[in-house]
C-alpha cells in the first residue's frame, strides 16, 4: 500500500495579526480508502509518523483512537491517534480529501459553493443546512483574513485556505 503523507498546521501564520491565534492541532492526512478504514475498523495498518511535526523527535507512540463520521458511512469510522512523549503534542490522522471534523469530502463542499455562487443555488443531495454553515463560515473566514472580498473570489479565497493546510468552512477563526 502506497501512503502519501502531508502534514496541515492548523494554525494561522504569524504575520495575520487580526487572526487569534490558535492552539497547535497536528493532523496528518493519509491516502487511504473510506472502505478499507470502515472495514479493518482498529487493525486498519495506518501509517506511524516518521518524526513529531512539532519537535522533531523520532518517535511517536499510538494513542488510541478517534471516531469520525462520513457521509455514506452508517455508523462511526475508527481512526488512529500518535503521541509524541518528549512535547505532548497528539497526533491525529485523517484521509486525504477531508478536512478534519468534516464528514463530507473536500470535494463535494467545494462543489456546493461553486454552485452557490456561480448558479445562485444549493447542491441538490445535501441538506440545505450543512451548505449553508459552510457557506456562511468561508465567508466569514474570507472578511477575517481578506476585508470585504468580492463574490466570487470566495472559491479562489477556498483554494488558498486549503493549500495554506487551513479548513476553509470551520466555524472558529
Ligand atoms: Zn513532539
């Protein structure tokens, strides 16, 4: 099996004075399939990280788990947790494609405020309600880091959330 990792800080730069800043939440984001994590349950083999992101150190020790939710999953899927002994720091791993805390895919929120703003409606599967938190919380990350920023530079103000390792629709700043 084959694992990309990419490690999301999710912690704003320092130069963003107006944004609090936050306590450092270490999330690896691992290539993995849904089904197989939903499968294995506990004996899913989730990749060890090499070193602490935070300190460095060259050991990490498993630290139970965590339950995530997904959209298409009836019940709760099983993910691994790390802890690195030298800072205290906790480790937690995610499939790639999901913003943490989230049960549906990068792609499928991505979508639906594509859609939002360019066709002025919602995505037709998904509850209004989840689309409308999602919505509502970009825009207010977007005044919070850009000032009034126009319409559809949302999407675009999206994508730079995602590459900064940032969660685009979560509610805290
Ligand atoms: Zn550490």
């Amino acid at each position: 099996m084959k694992w990309r990792l990419s490690i999301a800080v999710d912690k704003p730069p320092k130069t963003w004075h107006n944004v609090p800043q936050k306590s450092l939440i270490m999330i690896i984001f691992v290539e993995a399939s849904l089904k197989e994590i939903f499968k294995l349950k506990e004996k899913f083999p989730w990749p060890r990280p090499k070193k602490c992101p935070k300190c460095n150190t060259f050991r990490v020790w498993k630290h139970g788990f965590d339950f995530a939710s997904f959209d298409g999953f009836s019940s709760s899927l099983v993910i691994r947790r790390f802890r690195c002994p030298d800072c205290g720091g906790v480790i937690r791993m995610r499939p790639a494609g999901y913003f943490s805390r989230f049960q549906a895919s990068i792609s499928t929120i991505r979508s639906s405020i594509k859609t939002k703003l360019y066709k002025c409606r919602w995505l037709c599967n998904i509850s209004r309600t989840r689309q409308r938190h999602w919505y509502n919380a970009l825009k207010r990350r977007v005044k919070a880091w850009f000032g009034e920023s126009p319409h559809k530079d949302m999407l675009a103000a999206f994508d730079f959330f995602v590459l900064k390792g940032l969660t685009p629709v979560s509610r805290s700043l």
